[in-house]
C-alpha cells in the first residue's frame, strides 16, 4: 500500500470525527474528486414538475442542471444495456461512468427528461408500472399518489427506444402497500406488495406461501409478456416497486429471466455484485442541488475504494464520511 492508501486507511480508521476540528468543512464549496473506474453510480428519479411539489419532484431547471454539472465534472453517462453487459463480462465502460433511471414511467418522462437527454445524446431507462401505462389523465381520486399523475404512452414509450431511451418493469400492477397482519394499517402492519404473503381481508387470512408466490409469479411475468409485445425486446431487468423484495420473489424474477434487479440501497455497482442487484443513488430529490449530487457520488466512490481494502466498511454509511472526503482532498493536493 502507497502512502497515500496508508493515509486514506487512518483517516477512515481514526479520525473522522475529529477531521473538522483540524480542517474547516465548509460543505457547500468543498468538492473532493476521488474519481473510479470499473464501478457504475445508477442514479434514481422519479417525477419532474413546474407545478407539482414533493419528496420525489424535481423541477426542469434542476433536471438540468443536473445533466450540466455531470457533464462538466467528466462523468460519462452509459445505458442500463451497457452496464448488463459489463456486469456479465461483455463489454468495458469508461470511468466515472453514471447511469440515469427514472421509476413509475411517469408522462414527465417524455416532456421534460427526454428532450434534454436526446439533445445532449445521453440514454437513460424508465422503468414503467405497466398497467398504468397510457393512463394520460391519471387519477385525481386516487389515494396512490403516484396513480395521481399522468403516464406515458406506449406509443411515446416506442418513440424514445428509438432514440436511445429504453423501459422495463416496475411490476404490472404491484406498485402498492399491503397489510400483511390484522389490525389498524399501522406502518408497522404494512410493506410492499411483492415483499411477502399480505392479509386477505375477506378471507380473514393471510395468503399462503404458495398463493405468495403464484401472485408475484403472475405479475412480474405478465409485465414481462407486456413489454416485450409492446415493444419488441426482451425484458431482462426489472426494478422493485418501493426498492424491497424478498427471497423468494427475487428468486422468481431470476427464474422470469430478469437478470437485474434494481433497488434503493445506495452505493455503486461494480463487477463483483452477486445476484444481479442494482444498487442506486438517489438524485430525485428537490433539496439535491447539483453540488449535493456530485458530493453524493464522490462519496460513494470513497467508500467503494474504502471496501476493496478494508471489509469491515461494508456497512458503513456514506454520509459518515463526509468530513474525511475534505481531508483526503487536503492531504491528496499535497502527496499527489
């Protein structure tokens, strides 16, 4: 190990909470530039809007700005494809390489991302809750407040594969919370659908094991046989409606022929992940400035390096580490 990776060792080891009595944060302008090769940030989003306000609502604006400050701070944005085939052994990608997801196929999609990523010739993948597909009106009764908003067509879905943008599953008609004890639907009574057996109210039950896994079996395959029909290619990625699966549902959608799987866990992807689970970072959110989202990756990349040679940060959150990224950019300047 070089000095630098002894430094890098001590300071995540020892002293990142002691790092900001030694060296001012300043957080906002601070930016750390680690950079990685041969590992992949998949970063989430969901819905952009003028008008509409919540955790998951982005503006244009900053939609924008977040494609700028990835293309001036050199990361390369890939395909979901291209990271299928470098995850199988297939094919190499560039470094800092970033891939761009949207979930619940929202009509926002077409209006607002895709215009911005055709002109900057910059693929990015939608995963679409497929019932609702072509649901252009939504539904303003809805208590799903995702069931409120508008989605794409698949005549608009068809339009944008044909310039680089591509769709998968995000289940056919799953995307929901469901008991799965009596009771008050308490959250502690809840959790996504495909999770596990959920309560059968008229039945006074809860499903069986068996009845757990013909359902997730119907839906994942029926959204699979949609797709394919709808848009001529074969369906091989799937992404879990609210990031949680189980083991049993991940083991039908292997045997489905989904290969990947995409989640909410945070961190980047690199060739050794088992399973074919996505982990991905998310961007979506109104309060991720272009700076925070860059800071976001970095950070992940830390850690990633951090975990090649030390396992015991494998559990580690990333947010822990801010104060060592300011640290390691002080020492960086001054052994690089």
């Amino acid at each position: 190990m070089n000095l630098l990776g002894m430094i890098r060792t001590l300071l995540l080891l020892f002293t990142p909470g002691l790092i900001p009595l030694f060296f001012p944060t300043h957080s906002s302008t601070v930016s750390f530039h680690p950079g990685y090769q041969n590992r992949v940030a998949v970063l989430m989003y969901h819905h952009i809007s003028n008008t509409d306000r919540g955790p998951a609502v982005i503006t244009p604006r900053l939609f924008r700005a977040h494609l700028d400050i990835l293309q001036k701070e050199g990361y390369h944005v890939i395909s979901t494809e291209r990271l299928a085939r470098f995850l199988s052994g297939k094919d190499t990608i560039p470094p800092k390489a970033v891939v761009i997801t949207f979930d619940d196929g929202y009509e926002s999609f077409y209006t607002y991302a895709y215009p911005e990523l055709k002109k900057r010739n910059i693929p990015a993948t939608c995963f679409v809750i497929v019932k609702s597909a072509g649901d252009t009106k939504g539904s303003p009764g809805s208590r799903h407040i995702w069931k409120q908003i508008p989605k794409l067509t698949w005549e608009q879905m068809r339009e944008m594969q044909a310039h680089g943008m591509s769709f998968y599953p995000h289940s056919y008609d799953s995307h929901y919370l469901a008991r799965f004890a009596p009771g008050v639907p308490a959250a502690r009574h809840i959790r996504p659908a495909l999770a596990g057996p959920i309560w059968l109210d008229k039945q006074n039950r809860r499903e069986t094991q068996g009845e757990y896994e013909a359902r997730v079996r119907a839906d994942l395959l029926k959204a699979k046989e949609v797709m394919e029909k709808e848009l001529g290619r074969p369906m091989d990625q799937f992404c879990w409606p609210y990031g949680v699966d189980s083991p049993t549902a991940a083991r039908i959608a292997r045997s489905l022929g989904y290969r990947y799987l995409y989640y909410t866990r945070r961190g980047l992807n690199g060739s050794c992940i088992t399973g074919g689970r996505i982990r991905r970072i998310n961007a979506g959110s109104p309060d991720i400035t272009p700076e925070i989202l860059i800071r976001k990756i970095e950070q992940y990349a830390l850690l990633a390096y951090a975990q090649q040679w030390c396992p015991s940060f494998i559990f580690l959150d990333p947010a822990l580490l801010e104060p060592a990224c300011v640290a390691l950019e002080f020492w960086q300047e001054r052994f690089s």
